[in-house]
C-alpha cells in the first residue's frame, strides 16, 4: 500500500477511525446509566467491527484486481461492503445529528457565561432523533441484505405507438439487466428462481441491456445449464455492459482481456441469447416487422464509448418501428432523443443504488445526481426510454426500496 490508492485508503480508514471515536463518545452518553458488565460487552462488540474492517481493508487491496481472486475474493468483499453500509452508513447518519446535539449544548454554554441564571446544559433531544433514525436504517439494511437482494419484483408496463405494426399489438417483452452474476456464486437456486419467474410470463422476446458479469467470463460457466432454459417465443437478445469488457481487472497482457471478452461472447450465445454489438436484426410477424437495435456500452467518462449507433442504424429502414437496446441510459439524452426516430430504447446501469424509494407516484435515489434517468419511463415527444434497476447486485450485497426488477414491456397499438 505505497503511494496512489494506498494512500487514498489510508485516509479514508482514518476518517472512519475518527468517526468511530466520536460515535463511541456520543453511544457513551447514552449508555451512562447501564450496568457496567454490560457497557463492557457492548464497548468490546462496537470496537471489534473496525478492527474486522481493517483486516478485511488488507486482504481486498491485496488481491484487487487479481485474476485469480475468484469466489474467495467475491465473498471476501461482499461481506466487507455489507458490514461498512450496515454500520458505517448509520454511524454517518448518528454522527450529523450528534453533531447538531453538540453545537445545542455548544450554544447554551456560551449564553450561560454572560446570564446570572443558568440554563442547565443537557439537551439530549438530537442524539436521541439520531440514535432513531440510525437503529431504523440499520434493520432496513439488514432486511435489504438477507432478502431484499433476492426479492424479485415484476413491473408491468404498457406502452402505446400509432406507428406499431397491428401484429405486434399486445407483443410482450420481458426486459431484464445487470444480472453481475459472480455474486450469484454458489447460489443457483437464485438464479433459477429468476429464470422460472421469467418463464411464467411467457414473453414474446427476452432482452438483456448488459452487465452479465462483475468482471470475468468464467463467472457464467457455473449458471448456463439454468440460462439456456429462460423461453422466449422470438428470441433471446443482449448487448455488453460495461463490467462485461473485464476493465477491472489486472490483465497480463491485452490478449488475455480479449481471449476473456471472446469467451464472455461464446459463453452467452451457448446460454441461447443473440449478442446485439452495433447491430440490427429484424422481428417478424406474419410479414409484419419490428426493427431490434443494439450497441456496444456508450457511458459518460470514466465510462467506455464503444457503442457506435450509427453502425446499428446501418441499412435499418427508417420508417420501421425500431427497439434499442443501450446498456448506460445517458446515451439516450446523448445521441437518441430528439436526434433519431428510435421509438424506445431500453437500459440499465444505474441499478437504483440498490438503495432509495420507489412508490407508485413518488421515486428518490441519491443516483438520480448523476443519472436524470435512472428508474422506469421517461418520454420525450414520441420517444421513449426505460431504465431497468437491475435484477442483480453489485458492491453492496443488498437492496434497499429498490427490489431486483423484472420489467413487462406490453407493445400497444394506438391507432
């Protein structure tokens, strides 16, 4: 850990050292009048949660980024996440408002310095506001740890063209994203869960909007025998997202990252599912035909640009009614809304968070800073764009208000 990250994490480990001190101070406070004996045990459990952050700290900057990492590392770093959302996220929330306690009390000791009468200097009501809130989120974070993430929700939605061919009237499509299945490790019965679910609705089209995997290829191998039963009546399509290219891992040498990508490729159309990169294809209904578009990832930076829209649009007729499959949502604002005649587009990336609010009539993510579009449908003239939250889970091994989803796209005729 010299120089560059090392020092990055060190800081931050000190931040949350500093953090750690200072909630212990306030919990003190609270705890004053419990029985010693217990005020031990319960001192002796807060403190062994930074000293398992920080071994864990050493053993994921060891092996970041290693090829040969696999499951250990998977479960290694899940845990890590888990633990630091499960406490560090609460402990963040308590701290603000111990804060504002403070500053109360702060306040009332100056003003005692200059009055004859004192006001007696024990306001609590913060810390207790805090402690709430804290303990509330902790639990909900648990829930979205041990269920949440496998608590799949299926969204129907309709949407309605004048310009959809009549055949396609009622023409069902199931939208799934995101899937990062290495952190499905040795849990295929999740995965499998997902697939029947799927199944059931019988869809006309599957379409996956990318990120197959967290980074390697061979994550897949363990979960094809159970993909290749997801049944679509027309097909199976997908495009790459951008943990499918394998830019987070310390490649050798360039020709191992293509040789993992080529693999990626031939491990999915083994699964069944025909792989859109900057390409068209045409559905067919009784001589009635939609247009199916897909791009490679096109992401705002750090994010990779290697989806070239106007190779897919090569040869498509453009008054045929056109799908497109883009995996990062702000190419729709970039290079499709207003700029082309694309009836829908379709997309993932943001996966909610994995943590906000999503109600009937009211939605809040604090993604929604970096993506205006980052859950459900969103309109622009006769244009639209959904935004898939992920059926999967990435970093965080969990989701809070923001359930895995499995989107039900109904074509409507609206003439």
């Amino acid at each position: 850990m010299h120089g560059g990250p090392g020092k990055f994490v060190f800081v931050i480990l000190a931040v949350f050292f500093l953090l750690d001190i200072y909630v212990f101070r306030g919990l003190r406070a609270v705890t004053g009048n419990w029985n010693t004996t217990v005020k031990i045990i319960a001192g002796t459990l807060y403190w062994l949660v930074p000293v398992f952050m920080l071994f864990m700290t050493f053993f994921i900057m060891k092996n970041m980024g290693s090829i040969s990492s696999g499951k250990v590392f998977y479960r290694t770093f899940y845990t890590f996440m888990g633990v630091m959302v499960l406490f560090y996220v609460p402990k963040i929330i308590f701290s603000v408002f111990e804060l504002g306690n403070d500053l109360v009390n702060g306040f009332i000791f100056l003003i005692n310095k200059f009055r004859v009468h004192s006001i007696e200097l024990n306001f609590q009501t913060l810390r207790y506001v805090g402690l709430t809130l804290s303990v509330l989120l902790f639990f909900f974070t648990t829930y979205g740890i041990l269920h949440g993430r496998y608590h799949y929700k299926t969204n129907q939605i309709s949407l309605k063209y004048a310009n959809l061919p009549g055949n396609f009237n009622n023409f069902k499509i199931v939208q799934i994203s995101d899937w990062h299945i290495g952190s499905y490790y040795n849990r295929p019965k999740r995965i499998e869960e997902a697939v029947n679910r799927i199944n059931l609705l019988k869809p006309d089209l599957i379409l996956f909007t990318g990120d197959f995997v967290n980074n390697l290829a061979s994550e897949l191998e363990e979960f094809i025998p159970i993909l290749t039963k997801l049944d679509a009546k027309y097909g199976k399509y997908s495009i790459l997202g951008n943990h499918d290219y394998g830019h987070y891992v310390q490649w050798t040498n360039e020709y191992e990252k293509d040789k993992n990508l080529q693999k990626l490729k031939d491990l999915q159309k083994e699964a069944g599912f025909v792989l859109l990169n900057n390409d068209n294809t045409v559905i067919e209904i009784n001589n009635e035909k939609i247009t199916l578009l897909g791009v490679e990832n096109w992401g705002l930076p750090p994010f990779p640009q290697f989806g070239n829209l106007k190779k897919a649009l090569n040869s498509v007729d453009s008054s045929s009614f056109k799908i497109l499959l883009s995996h990062d949502p702000s190419h729709w604002n970039a290079e499709v809304k207003g700029a082309t005649n694309i009836d829908l587009t379709l997309s993932g990336h943001t996966h909610g968070m994995q943590f906000g609010v999503i109600l009937k009539n009211f939605k809040w993510s604090p993604v929604k800073l970096k993506y205006p579009e980052w859950a459900g449908l969103y309109e622009y003239n006769n244009q639209k764009l959904y935004v898939n939250t992920g059926i999967g889970y990435i970093g965080f091994p969990g989701r809070v208000g923001v359930r895995p989803e499995i989107a039900v796209l109904n074509l409507l005729s609206d003439k």
